[in-house]
C-alpha cells in the first residue's frame, strides 16, 4: 500500500536499551519517518515538552518510570500523540493496561519492522482522524 | 491517486474532509482488520477453553490466568476497534467489559495463587499439580516420591520462579525479546544467528547470588545426605535436566532441550545455564513461531538429581509391550548406566515376571561393555569385567522388588508404565523415570501379538498410523454431511483417509481406511489425537457393515468383530483427572463468564450492549456491528463523486472500486467509472475472472424444462424484491496493487473477501466471510454448509456457525491464491441464488458436487435432481 500521507511522520521511539533504539530508529528514519529517540521514560516527557509528535512508540519494560506510565503521561500532556506499546515479555494484562490508558495498540516482538511501519502508519492515521473529530467539536 | 481524481474533477470543491477520505478508509480497515484478528484470536481461546473443560488435558493456574486474561484482551481490543470504526459510538461496550472483568478477577483472587517462593524444592516437596512450578518432568518424579512412596535418587528441582528471577533480575526477557525481533521469518539464517545471539546472552549472564547460593547449598545438602560427603576424596555427581513448562513443549517438544549426566558441583551454574539457554536453540525457537507460542507462556525448571552410581540399570515395562496381551512384567537391565539399555547399544538381559511376582523367564545376554560416568564428569565405555559378562546382572531379590514397583506404579497411574530405574552399589533399586507405555513404540521393534481365538476377524492386516484399541459401533463416513452426524463413541469407516476427519477425531474411538497414507495430514493428526487408526486395509468399507460393533486392534493392524475382552485393558479409560481439581473448578467458573454464548439473533431488540452477559456475546456482538458500520462507510464512499469508480462489467453487479493505490491503471478513465481491463490489482483481478465466468452468462437465457416445484422457485426469484433487498445491491472492492476488500450485500447476504497476493508467500492470505441470507434459517444454514464443503474442497479452512462461515487460505504460492480467488469469484455468483435450492440436506451435497465440476447452471442442475 502507498504511504500514509505525504506528510512526514514524527515519530518518538522510547527504548532504554541503546542498540536496539538506534538500530530501530535508523530502519525507520530510512523509512522516510521524523525519528526521535529518547532512552528512558522521564526524557521521552521532557521531549514532549518541547516538540510535538504524532506516534510513539514506547517500550512497556523499562528502568524509572515504567512504558505504561510513561504512556499515561504522555497522553496527559498531548492526547493526540498515538501511542504504540512494544513489549516482548511482558504479561498481557500490561496490554490491557495500556489499551485501557488510551494505547493505539500493543506490539508483542518478535515483529518485522515492516509489521511496525504499517502500525505506525496507522495510528498516524487514527491521529488525524481524531484530531478531526475534536476539531469538529470545537 | 485520489490526488489526481480531485484534480481531474475539477468541478468539485474540496474540502478539507474528503482530503482525508483516503486515510479515513484506511484507517477504517486497519481498525476493522484488527478487529477480525482480534476475532479469530479470542475463538481461538473460547476453543481452547473447551478443550480443557473435557478435563483430560493437564493444566495449572498459570494456564487459567494467562488464557482468561487473552480473552479480555481480545475482547478489549475488538470493541476499541469497533469504537474508532464507528466514531466513538459504542463506549458503552467498554463498561460492560469492564464489569465481566471484574466477574473474572474476583475469582481468580479469590484462590489467591500461591506463587511460590522457594528457588529450590526437594522431591518429598514436590507432587504431581506442582507442574507450574517444576515442570513436568520434576512433578512426576516428586509423585513418585512423595504420593506413591518409591525410591527415586535424592535431588532437588530448580524452580521456575528461579528461572524468572535470573531473566528478569537480568534483563534478559527484554534483551531476548529484542534479539528476536531481528529475525526474519523468511530466513532460517537469521533464526540461526539470533539462536547463537540468545544463547550466548544468557550463558554469559551472572546467576543472581540468591540463585546461585540457593542452589549451592542444596547440593551441599544433598552431599551430606549421601554417603559422599562423609568420605574423603569422594565427590558427588548430579545430572541436570530439562524440565519445561509451556503450550505442547512436553508432549511435542520432549527431548530437545538439554539435560546432561555426571555434573560436578563446579559446573552445576555453567549448566544451569546451559539447559535454559536449550530454551532458544534453533529448532526450538523455530517450533515456537510455528506453533505461535509466546515466550510468555514457557518457563523452565531443571531437575539436579544425585547421580546414582549405578551397577546394573535399564527399562521396565508393567505389562509386556511385545505382546500386550500378556499381562506380565518385563525387566531389561545392563552393567553400568541406563543409557546403553535403552540405545541398543548392549542386548539387554530380559527378565519375564508375572504380576504374583514369580519370575517365569530370564534370558541372560552377554554384556561385554558398559557405560560410566568419568571422574572429571561426563561418561565413558569400560569393559565389564571378564567374570560379569555372562552374570545375571539383577539378582532374584532384585527382579522381585522391581516387580513390586512396577505393579504400584500402575496401580496409582491407572494405566500400563514404561520406567527407568537403576540399582546402586548399595544394593537400592531406585527410579528414574515412570511413564505412560506407548505400545506403538515397541510395537515397531517387535512382531505383532498373535491373533485371538474366539472373535471373526473382519481385517487381518491393515498398516498402521497410530497404535492403540478402539470398540465401537462402525459408521460409514463418504461425505461431510456423515461427518457432520457422526455419533459420539463411534468407529469411523471410510474409503480414504481425509484431513476431514479431524472435524470428529475427538468423537471416534478408532479409524479405519480402505486407502491412506501413513505420512499424511490425517495420520499425523490421529497421532496427535490418539485416535487408534489403522489405513490401507483395501477392503474397510466391504466387509464391515454401518453399525456393527467391531474392535480395532491398531497396535496388529486388525479389527474383529464384537468386543474383544483380551483387548480391553488398553482402551482410553475415559477418566477424567483433571475434573476433581481446584484449579479445574475455577477453569469453570471463569469459563461461565467467557465461553456460553446468549446473543444468538442479531435480529432481536435484545442484541445490545446491555444484554452482554460474557466475553462471548461482547465479541459476537462486535464482529456483527462492526460488519454494519463497514457497510456504512462503504455506502458513504460511494455517495461521493469521484471518490469510487464504477466498475462497468458486463455482469449483474453494482461494484464500486476504491484505489488506495496502484491497483488501478490511469489509461483511459472516464470520469467515474472504469473497466475491468483498468484494473491492475492482482485479487482484484482474479476476483472478477470468476465473477465473469462465461459459464454463468451463458447459463442467463437458457430456456429450461421446470418440473413442478421449480416454477413455484422461478416465481420467487422473479418477484419483486423486498424494501430492504433493493436498499443496498452495491458491492465495493477497496484495491491496492496486492491487496483487496470485496464487500457486498445482497438483500440480506453479506459477504466479505479480504487478500493479500505477492510474490511473498508467506504473507499471502484469503479470507472469506459469507453471512446471512432471506431465506429461512435452516435453508440459510444449509447454504453456508454448502459453501463450506466447496471451500474445503479447495483447500480453504472453514468455520461454521448459524448463517456464517469464516473461511481461510493463506500462505500459498502466487499462482495458487489467483487460482483459488477465481474460485471465489465463481462461488460468489453461484451462491446468489443457492438459498431458494436449499429445499433438503440433499441439495447440499448436489450443489457443492456440481459446484466442483464446474457445472454451475443451477436450474439444470435442479431439473437433474
């Protein structure tokens, strides 16, 4: 399928494990999408603070505060960031945590990072669409 | 695409809202196809759950846990993709899920699980319903120990929650996690690589101090209780095995993981190690994505058994495996360790003992080597000395408590056991390992039983799949309608073998083929089921008449006739185990809240959300909502101008196509409507090949001979159509250059076909849903059984429930998913007017005959019949 829009996609990638991060974020950025990426929970919100995204994507297990409350709180400074949670071993009730706490959706790994690149490429669309909605609201 | 529609249409002002349609349609079906998913996942599970509601497969609290809290997710994610499809309009699903949630958490916590917290647990700790924690091969052995009250060598069982402390105090779930998503499912290299990766993370890893000091002093422990400890220049050897948990590891995976004999206490960790890190070996990561079993649900403990010693050891069986009709003991032993009994490497002496204790035979071999473990660790091939070599290697003492144990272990197993024991220098006779015997195994190292006196012989030799008895009456099986009567307990008889038959396996008590294959689909899943099966027998259906009771004797490749008493002893018992359990109990009741489905009529005013009363119903009513707002918005695509092509096609159908790229060439287009030669999507294409299919138009204006109740049918289908049936004849096919969504309605049929196709066979699928239909519900249930058994006929895989059936292809080469589109194409225009034919049972098999003959003049077809 075509891309998304033409529109680049900015895109915020939480991970705290430094190879894995830069190794996903360069496959991605070769994608074509506006990467950047933050190591841990607590630098992720203070990117936030500065510059706006339209997807995420957030590790569920890591050290400091946890994926799920960094998806908390991220929703809680722009609601319009679509979060997708990753995670390879964590139990599935952290999925429902998440869906619950407003996640687009929850990766189990292993996934290929095409897998990845069409979830991104929706949830990007999800945003705009909601976005619309609470344009049309106001 | 659509960027240059607007600008050919100029006449149209845009808005910034249809700018989006494109991704709204996409988003829509990305939502919607989560949805399905989410749907199939959450059957899965509801399947699962009755599986183990039989109560004949084991399971822990940690299977209940992890099953309940997939079918909340599932449910959970069905309804957010329902709410996004439809604009935040069924929120209210939420709370309903929310309050079932809460049902099933109340029982779970209510037995509160008692996560254990020991690293480590010694035998006499351990029973049989400990196998969350020990793994299966532990559980038994702590059985043998604790509950049945037989000797085993000291040892200890490395716990599971040890295993998660180590990976988790380590990072090591997520660093392997990681790892993992760099392999690519195409490339076994990459499997390869990431195994060797894995693996090294682990055995590299430290051993948390807590595990490691654990384990150590239980071997000291275990050092001290041996005679070992006490005497100098003595050190004491453990072998370490595997012990998994997890989805099928035991039964399908036994084997693969690592154990190793004669460990010394330095490389007790190193080995630890080892054996976890047997968890990701390539084959074993690659059986995992096969079966898609997550690394959530394996866990491995490890046994650390003292290591006995042992002067003579080897197999025993509690009933002769040779001959099962023979209920007697068999003892094979050899000098030295087990593994020369069991490899062949050595004949083994053979002791025959009845089950009063006497021993009626003994055949002595000469045992000329024998295996022993090295002072360094691993193990070595000595000679036996000169003056052992033609000795009895078990004395008349020996064989006497030998015997006494295999009766005992029968006894509190239920059924005939294959067991591994060994005799230590101090005259102990311990064991190592008691099982079910699997008398298809040494049925394949030895002649068949001689054939029993007294019974007519139906079939003297068939070949057979797999071993085991079955009685019953016989039942013919020639078509899937059989199937779908099969009684329960019957013997199924048919002419060839069929992956078919799997639909009643869990039904038939044994199976009989005139022809077959022992490699085949069918075997494999008669292996799986246990199902007694014998194939090639030429003359099956011939001589044994529909309802005679016979007995099949899978293990000689016989059937006789009536109940064979001899034979008896090795029928599935039809016990029932797991059923007396807690955690059984509390599979039930959560189950109450999951599995029954009350939602049966989306017709009634009680199909709404408040009326959900179980995860079941929440994801019927989804799926059935959510087909509604698809249709919605495939309706509102097409009020738009320029926003859908009409495909103009010289065949009765409103199609209506949506690019969302590539799937269209731009030659020649008209303003809103394009041909089939436009088209350059490749399911798409093939679709509308079958659709097309010239034999349907020339079927159109034939005249045809009516017989009687033919014309009553002419006259319905020429009346005209009712309110609701001329609202919505109009089906959309949303394209790219591999993709395809073909959705249409018509009258009451809703059917939707979903594909991708590309040189990628792997990601090649097929999905097809048909629904509903004017006619009554009986003829609507007969058309989807009609449907289905020309689907399967094609090699689909298939669903049936009510008025619907969700059927599958995937994962085959390009040619064949064009092929097979084409089918559906052709299948399509037959079943518009299969409903009014669905007057008997009978007209299934005829349609679905013709269907597959390529006959598909369905008035001839009537006026044939």
């Amino acid at each position: 399928m075509e891309k998304a829009d033409t529109q680049i996609i900015r895109l915020l990638l939480v991970d705290d494990e430094e190879d894995f991060r830069t190794t996903l974020a360069n496959r991605l950025k070769r994608r074509n999408l506006d990467v950047t990426d933050a190591g841990s929970g607590e630098e992720a919100i203070e990117i936030i603070g500065k510059k706006s995204f339209d997807v995420a994507i957030i590790d569920i297990k890591m050290p400091g505060i946890d994926g799920i409350e960094t998806l908390k709180r991220v929703k809680k400074i722009d609601p319009h960031i679509e979060v997708i949670l990753l995670t390879g071993h964590a139990s599935i009730e952290a999925g429902i945590e998440g869906i619950k706490s407003g996640a687009y959706d929850y990766v189990i790994k292993p996934c290929t990072v095409n897998d990845l690149m069409v979830k991104v490429e929706d949830a990007f669309r999800r945003g705009m669409i909601e976005k619309g909605h609470a344009q049309g609201k106001e | 695409m659509f960027k240059k529609l607007f600008k050919r249409d100029k006449s149209q002002k845009k808005s910034p809202s249809e700018n989006s349609l494109p991704d709204l349609f996409r988003f829509k079906y990305s939502c919607f196809k989560m949805l399905l998913d989410s749907n199939s996942e959450f059957l899965n599970v509801i399947t699962d759950l009755e599986e183990k509601l039989c109560g004949e497969q084991v399971f822990g609290m940690s299977y209940v846990r992890t099953r309940s809290a997939k079918a909340v997710f599932h449910a959970l994610r069905m309804i957010k993709n329902l709410d996004d499809i439809s604009g935040h309009r069924y929120s209210r699903l939420f709370e309903v899920l929310e309050n079932i949630d809460l049902k099933i958490k109340e029982i779970l916590n209510r037995k509160k699980e008692v996560s254990i917290s020991e690293l480590i647990l010694p035998y006499s700790e351990i029973n049989a319903e400990m196998i969350d924690w020990v793994g299966g091969k532990n559980a038994n052995l702590g059985e043998i120990e604790s509950r049945i009250g037989l000797p085993i060598p000291e040892g200890f069982a490395i716990t599971t929650k040890a295993f998660e402390s180590f990976l988790f105090s380590t990072d090591l779930f997520d660093k392997v996690s990681k790892k993992k998503m760099e392999i690519d499912p195409d490339d076994p290299d990459t499997v390869k690589k990431i195994s060797d990766d894995i693996r090294e993370l682990i055995i590299s890893a430290d051993v948390p101090p807590a595990i490691e000091e654990a384990i150590m002093l239980a071997y000291a422990k275990l050092a001290d209780k041996t005679a070992y400890g006490k005497s100098p220049g003595t050190f004491m050897r453990v072998s370490m095995r595997s012990s998994a948990i997890g989805e099928d590891s035991e039964l399908s995976f036994a084997g693969q993981y690592l154990s190793k004999l004669n460990v010394p206490q330095e490389q007790l960790i190193t080995t630890y190690k080892e054996i976890l890190a047997s968890l990701y070996t390539p084959s074993a990561i690659a059986y995992r994505l096969n079966k898609g079993i997550r690394d959530e649900d394996i866990a491995m403990s490890v046994a650390c058994i003292q290591m006995v010693e042992s002067v003579a050891s080897g197999v025993m069986y509690s009933r002769n495996p040779l001959n099962i009709l023979e209920d007697n003991i068999i003892i094979t032993a050899v000098w030295g360790l087990g593994p020369y009994a069991v490899d062949g490497v050595i004949t083994p002496d053979v002791y025959t003992v009845g089950k009063d204790g006497r021993t009626l035979s003994s055949e002595i071999s000469r045992k000329t080597v024998q295996l022993i473990s090295k002072p360094e660790g691993g193990l070595t091939e000595i000679p036996v000395a000169d003056d052992l070599v033609e000795k009895p290697s078990l004395s008349a003492e020996n064989i006497a408590v030998l015997a006494g144990y295999a009766r005992k272990l029968e006894e509190h197993y239920g059924c005939p056991q294959d067991i591994e024991w060994a005799l230590d220098r101090n005259g102990t006779l311990f064991i190592l390992q008691s099982r079910p015997l699997r008398a298809e195994d040494a049925g394949k190292r030895y002649p068949a039983s001689p054939v029993l006196p007294g019974y007519p012989l139906l079939i003297e030799k068939g070949v057979t799949v797999s071993g085991g008895i079955g009685f019953g009456p016989a039942f013919h099986v020639s078509s899937e309608d059989d199937l779908l009567k099969f009684p329960d307990g019957a013997v199924l008889v048919a002419r060839h073998s069929s992956p078919k038959i799997a639909m009643v396996m869990k039904k038939t008590r044994a199976i009989i083929t005139d022809k077959g294959n022992i490699a085949g689909h069918m075997a494999t899943l008669a292996r799986e089921f246990a199902i007694p099966t014998i194939v090639s027998t030429d003359v099956a259906t011939s001589v044994i008449p529909a309802g005679m009771e016979v007995t099949v004797d899978a293990y000689s490749g016989r059937v006789y006739q009536g109940k064979v008493h001899e034979l008896e002893v090795f029928q599935k018992t039809g016990g029932f185990p797991m059923k007396e359990t807690p955690v059984y109990r509390i599979l039930r009741e959560i189950s109450d809240w999951i599995v029954p489905l009350y939602l049966l009529d989306p017709a009634s005013p009680d199909f709404a959300p408040s009326s959900c009363r179980t995860l079941h119903d929440i994801s019927r009513l989804v799926h059935e909502f959510s087909y509604t707002e698809m249709f919605k918005l495939s309706d509102f695509i097409s009020d738009k101008k320029g926003m859908a092509f009409k495909l103009k096609v010289n065949i009765p159908l409103d199609l209506y196509v949506i690019d969302l790229g590539s799937g269209v060439t731009e030659k020649n287009i008209n303003l809103n409507s394009i041909s089939p030669d436009n088209i350059t999507s490749v399911p798409l294409k093939a679709l509308l090949n079958g659709l097309m299919n010239r034999d349907f138009q020339q079927n159109q204006c034939r005249p045809v001979e009516f017989k009687g109740f033919l014309s009553v049918m002419r006259e319905q289908m020429l009346s005209p159509p009712s309110a609701a049936e001329r609202f919505g004849d109009r089906s959309y096919a949303i394209i790219s250059d591999k993709y395809l969504n073909f959705s249409s309605r018509v009258g009451y049929h809703y059917s939707v076909i979903d594909s991708y196709c590309s040189r990628t066979v792997n990601m090649n699928y097929i999905s097809f849903s048909f629904k509903g239909g004017a006619a009554d519900d009986i003829r609507k249930n007969r058309r989807v059984r009609a449907i289905a058994r020309i689907l399967q006929s094609l090699d689909f895989t298939t669903e049936v429930s009510g008025d619907r059936i969700n059927a599958r292809y995937q994962k085959h080469e390009l040619h064949l998913m064009e092929e097979k589109l084409d089918f559906v194409g052709r299948l399509l225009q037959f079943t518009r007017q299969m409903d009014m034919l669905m007057i008997n049972e009978a007209s299934i098999e005829i349609l679905a005959k013709n269907f597959l003959e390529g006959n598909y003049n369905l008035e001839k077809i009537i006026a044939c019949n």
